[in-house]
C-alpha cells in the first residue's frame, strides 16, 4: 500500500531529472518514515535524454519509481492525468521536474494533509524568482482566471498540489479534451487549504511553456468554464444595435431641419472595419466553442502510453 505518489511530467528536463528525485528522497521522504512514497515521472516526449535519465534512476531506485513514457507530447495536463490514473497512493503530489518548488513547501503540503485540514492542499506562488516577462504574463493569466472563470483561484495560481484518491477519482471522471488540470481541482467543490511559497529559480535548462501554449492553456480555462465571452458579445451587440438607431436619428434630424449633406468617407470606413473586425472576433470565439464541442465528440484518449514500468 502506497501512502503518496508523487507526479512528476517530463519535458526536456535533462540534468534535473535525477536532482528532483534525490532531493524528494533525501530532504521529503525522510521527513515521514512512517510513509511509503512512489514517484511517477512521466515522459511527455521528451527529444532530449530526458527518458535514458528516468531509466538511470529507475535503475538505481527500483522500489520507488514508476515510468510512464508516451508516444509522442500530448502536454503536461495530459502528463498529470496519467499519472493519476496509475497512482496508487492514498494522496496524489504533483510536482515540476525543474527544482523550483522547495522541499519545505512539499513538506507543509503532506503535513496539511495528515492533519486533515483539507482533502485538497495547494501551493500558493507569493513570489517568483523569475523574469518581469514571466512574473507580468503569469499575473495577466490568474487576474482573467480569477475575473472570469475561478473567483476562488488563489492570487498567482498554482502548479503544485496534493489532492486525495477521492478527489483524484472526480477529476479522471471528467474525461475532458482539453482540461484545464487547476479548473478541475477547484471545480470539485471540495474544500481547499493554501500554503503560500516562493518560487525559485530554474537551474537547469529552460522552460517550454511558450507564449502559445499559455494562450491556449488560457482558452482552456475560460472557454470550458465560463460563458463570460458569449455573454460580453451579446452585450457589446445589443449596445452597438441602439447606438447605430440614435446615429439614424441623429442622421435623419440634422438632414430634414438642418440640411447637413451626408459627408465622410473616413468615419464610415472606420465604423465599417471596427464593426468588421467585432463580427470576426465573434466567429473566432464561436468556431472555438464549436471546436472544442466537436474535439469532445470524438472520444478520443488524452495521452497513448509506450512504455509503463512499475
């Protein structure tokens, strides 16, 4: 019987991949002798030697370590998922495999949840050592999750969390396409102790979470839990439908008593693109909504398992 199972996705983490682990063993693990800890490190297609340094530790470790490697890269949403679905522990960690959680914040995580003060245990970023344009794209994305879809996610986000096999089991149910991993944690409704940190640096390697990705990670978690968007355009629609019948009366007024002769090329245009671009925006963020309907429909699996050694 496992106690925790720790998941840990990986994407071109070479050269932190056997630090991670070292530091769980020697600075968490011995922390609670009186629990059994699995890691499950996850390879999300890495091109690097990601995969030929989790065999390394898997070698060296072989009572501790599970190794899920996929055919291809399918995300680190998908990478978590798997890993919940092959823990076995009573509680599920999941953790990055780039160092910049302290081991005192994975500590107070398992603490919190053997106190049982809550079934659901998050580390709240206070602070990140990290660049200007991280730290404003990151505040950007939490302040829309916060205005639109999650009032309760807590202010900075958060990428590490401890949740119980209950908790666990209502988030693999959901079967999302595109899942918002944050979204359906908070989502479930169960009650939620933060524990505030600060991030640190990344020492090895660089990150992959490219601007694009955060956009459609962003798409992910308004799209799929908040009908804000529609109802913006509906409301933008029904402003601009009685400000073009006060221009017609505006219009109509100035030409019957005050002989004005309809002039302006450039304000018709403008109003004509303005409204253009509106109208395309709202197709976009329709075929969005369509889209990510139809990928439901189809059924398909999130991530396709190469490899699984226990």
């Amino acid at each position: 019987m496992i106690d925790i199972s720790i998941v840990i996705p990986v994407y071109f983490n070479e050269g932190s991949i056997e630090k991670t682990f070292l530091r769980l063993r020697n600075e968490v693990f011995v922390k609670f002798p009186n629990l059994s800890f699995e890691v499950i490190f996850i390879n999300d297609g890495s091109k690097d030697g990601s995969g030929e340094e989790i065999m390394k530790v898997k070698n060296k470790y072989p009572e501790n370590v599970v190794v899920i490697e996929f055919t291809r890269n399918f995300g680190q949403v998908s990478a978590i998922c798997a890993g919940y679905a092959n823990a076995q522990g009573k509680a599920i960690m999941n953790i990055a495999a780039d160092m910049q959680e302290p081991a005192v914040l994975l500590i107070s995580l398992i603490e919190s949840y053997l106190n049982k003060e809550a079934l659901v245990v998050i580390g709240q970023r206070k602070e990140r050592e990290e660049t200007m344009y991280r730290k404003t794209t990151s505040d950007i994305f939490y302040f829309l999750m916060r205005k639109l879809s999650f009032a309760d996610m807590p202010t900075g986000g958060f990428d590490v969390a401890l949740i119980d096999e209950k908790v666990r089991d209502v988030i693999l149910s959901l079967n999302e396409a595109n899942p918002f991993w944050q979204g359906q944690i908070l989502w479930t409704g169960y009650p939620v102790k933060v524990v505030p940190y600060e991030r640190k640096q990344r020492l090895v390697g660089k990150s992959r979470w490219t601007f694009f990705k955060k956009v459609k990670y962003l798409l992910d978690g308004v799209l799929n839990y908040s009908y804000a968007p529609l109802r913006f355009f509906s409301l933008l629609g029904i402003i601009s439908f009685f400000l073009g019948i006060l221009y017609s009366i505006i219009i109509v007024i100035q030409y019957f008593f005050f002989e004005t002769p309809f002039t302006g090329w450039a304000p018709i245009m403008i109003v004509i693109m303005l409204f253009s671009g509106v109208q395309l925006l709202m197709l976009g963020l329709i075929g969005e909504y369509l889209w990510r309907i139809f990928d439901q429909t189809k059924n398909r699996p999130r991530y396709m398992i190469s490899k699984l050694i226990k």
